[in-house]
C-alpha cells in the first residue's frame, strides 16, 4: 500500500532523446513492489515534448492540466484538460505542450518487465495470465 501526495514524489528530468521541457513523477512503480503497471505523471512545459517514438506496449493517458497536441505518424489530433487517450501499442507517437501553461497528464504503462503476479492460470481474457502481453 502506498498513499502519498504526487508533490512528494521526486520530480525527475526526462533526458531521452527527443524530450524537451519534459519531466517525469514515478507515482507508482516496481520500487513500490506494483507487480504490473506504472503509473506515471509528466509535466511539460510550454513548447516542450515527449520524443517521437514507438514500442510495444500501450499507454494510457488522463490529461490534468493544459493542452496539446497527440502527434501520430501523418496525423494530429489535439486535446485539451481531462480528455482521455489511449495509444496502440507499435504506433508512433509524441505529447506536444501548445498552450502557455505545464501541461500534466498521467500516463500508466506495464513494466518492461514480465509480471511478476499472474492473475489466474484457466484464461479468462487476462492478457497477462501467460505472460506474453507484456515484452518489451
Ligand atoms: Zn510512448
């Protein structure tokens, strides 16, 4: 269990690159023993960016503060505060800051990783049950 203030979790430059004006709140993470999935919050400044890049597993995104721009490979589509997103896994994507303000969104991912926990051997649907939704 963890229950803290996402202010008391350490602000940390992201520094792949591509980035700019991006940084990265590890809310929830392998350090605090998540068997599964990350939750993570960006901050993003004005002009700033998350690379363009692609892999294999999805995101899932809640927009707090600002807006932007989901840059897709020959598409664009803006968003705005408390919009939802969900991006494939294998597409190309980017997270583009157009207002004046940070723009904030969480953004939850599995771990690289394979799940530690598996949910239930007999297959009800769950993905991670065999262990191959989540390669990296
Ligand atoms: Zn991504």
């Amino acid at each position: 269990m963890k229950l803290v203030s996402f202010a008391d979790v350490k602000l940390e430059d992201v520094n792949v690159e591509g980035a700019v004006g991006t940084k990265i709140r590890w809310l929830i993470s392998q350090k605090d023993d998540a068997p599964n999935f990350a939750l993570r919050m960006f901050e993003v400044q004005p002009n700033g960016m998350t690379p363009f890049h692609s892999h294999a597993w999805e995101h899932e995104v809640f927009v707090l503060e600002g807006q932007g721009e989901l840059v897709l490979a020959g598409e664009k589509k803006p968003f705005k505060r408390y919009d939802v997103i969900y991006v494939d896994p294998e597409i190309f994507h980017q997270f583009k800051n157009t207002g004046e303000t940070v723009m904030k969104f969480l953004c939850i991912v599995p771990h690289e990783d394979a799940p530690k926990k598996k949910m239930r051997e007999e297959s009800s649907g769950n993905p991670f049950a065999a262990g191959t939704a989540n390669n990296c």
